[in-house]
C-alpha cells in the first residue's frame, strides 16, 4: 500500500493516546467525557430566574408604556 509513513506515525501517535478509553468502563467513559450534570442544573436553574426576571420586568414596563 502506498501510504506516506508521516500518516502512519500519526495514526500509531493517535492510538496510542486513545487506546487506553477502549478498555475503560463504561463509568470511566461517562466521568471523562462530557460535562458535569450538577452544573448543567446550576445553570439551567441560573437561566430559568434571569428569564423569570426579564419577563416580570417586561410586564411591568408593558404596563406603564400602556397607561400612558
């Protein structure tokens, strides 16, 4: 086969730095990869006040554009 040994010596680099995940657990697998579950609920908990906030701030400004 005609391939370029520079391809090679990256394929063998990239085995090498990933061979270890294939015969991880599944529980290693979940830990290393995405992001952290508790944060996501910090911040769709963060995000779900600052909406609630706006909307409330948008009624009351809705309203004393409406009485004017």
């Amino acid at each position: 086969f005609e391939v370029d040994s520079h391809q090679i010596t990256q394929w063998k680099s990239k085995h090498q730095e990933r061979a270890s995940a294939v015969f991880a657990t599944a529980a290693e697998r979940s830990e290393s990869a995405g992001p952290d579950v508790k944060e996501l609920h910090a911040k769709i908990g963060q995000l779900a006040m600052e909406n609630d906030f706006l909307a409330t701030a948008l009624g009351r400004i809705g309203d004393a554009s409406a009485k004017r």
